[in-house]
C-alpha cells in the first residue's frame, strides 16, 4: 500500500465524538515514549502529521487520521509513565477504555513495544486485557536500530517466552525502525490485506 494523502480530523476525549463508524479503522497505542508518533509519522511519510515530543505522555487525545480518503488511523495516549497527576491519569485509561471497547470499526490495535527494554508488566498486563476483551491486536518492536540484531533476537524471544505462559497462540509480531523505515511495508500491506480481507466478505 501506498499513502498519498494523510490528513487530520479531529482530536477528542470520547469516543462517542469520534468520526462516523463508516470506513475502517486501524489505532496505535503504547508505553509513553514508545516512539508512537514518529512511527505513524514514518508509516504516512508526512514528518509532522503527528507531535513528537521527547517529554513523555505528549499524546492526551484520541487523535483521527484520514489515510488516503479510505480507512482511519488513531492515535491514542500512551499508558504507562508520565508525569501527570493519579487522576488525569486515571482519565487517560477511562477514554483509552472507551475507545477500545466501543469502536465498533476498530479493525485492529497495534501495540507498540520499545525493543530495548525488558518485558514490562503493564505491557503485559495490557495485552492480556485485550485477550480477555477478545480485541484484535498485533505487535509493534520499535527502535530496533538502536541495538544489535542478536540483542533484539534475545529481547523478542523473552517476550515470546512470556505471552506462551498464557497464550496459545501468538499475536503478529512487527519489527520497525523509524531511522531506517524497518517495517513500513510490512505494516501497511497488513493494513491493505485487512482492507481488502473485510472488503471481500462484507459482499459475500
């Protein structure tokens, strides 16, 4: 897939004041800091389509996309660290929730994974939450140019070892480099097959 147009919509706290439930939608969520909007900026290939910043919890919003006049990409806080208070916190995890749950053309969530650090326990916490909310997701590793092939080998193995503890069978995994452009046709051919796949048998 080629993107040739990416444009702005419309930011909110609720879900119920997003965009129309008439075209696809694809939504990108992380740790804070994961490196989120860099990777949506090199997926789009418009360097300033969403706000990079190197304070974490920068994304507060739910913010809506339009790729190519076809299917919608979200960008959502991340969860995890930031300097906020309990409380706006707190109202973070409720519109992530919301979102999440009510979408209803939430075609699936790609959770971002910073390929440097060890498995973290709200990661993991929050991908077993999707499981038991039966939510379609998949995994991004990002930064993977920020360290050794046999670093990252080891670090994605541990994380395998760890979802085999509860899952049977493994999400798709995705490995990016937004210095690089690692995974960018990867990720949206998946989108395009997705697309395409739901397309298909809305006819049948």
């Amino acid at each position: 897939m080629k993107i040739k147009t990416a444009e702005f919509i419309i930011s909110n706290t609720d879900y119920r004041k997003c965009p129309e439930k008439i075209l696809h939608e694809y939504a990108f969520i992380g740790r804070s800091n994961v490196g989120k909007s860099s990777l949506i900026n090199m997926l789009t290939g418009k360097l300033k389509l969403a706000k990079i910043s190197t304070s974490p919890g920068k994304t507060q919003l739910i913010n809506h996309f339009l790729i190519n006049n076809e299917w919608y990409l979200t960008d959502l806080p991340g969860y995890g660290y930031a300097k906020v208070a309990k409380t706006q916190r707190a109202k973070w995890i409720k519109m992530i929730n919301g979102y999440i749950l009510n979408r209803k053309n939430l075609v699936c969530l790609f959770v971002l994974i910073d390929s440097r650090i060890p498995t973290q326990q709200n990661d993991m916490e929050f991908i077993e939450w999707l499981g038991q909310k039966n939510i379609p997701f998949v995994l991004i590793f990002t930064k993977i140019d920020k360290l050794s092939s046999s670093v990252l080998q080891k670090n994605i193995k541990k994380y395998k070892s760890e979802l085999t503890k509860t899952w049977e069978i493994l999400p798709e995994i995705f490995l990016s480099s937004v210095k690089s452009k690692s995974g960018k046709e990867d990720i949206l051919n998946y989108i395009d097959n997705l697309n395409k796949e739901i397309d298909i048998n809305s006819r049948k």
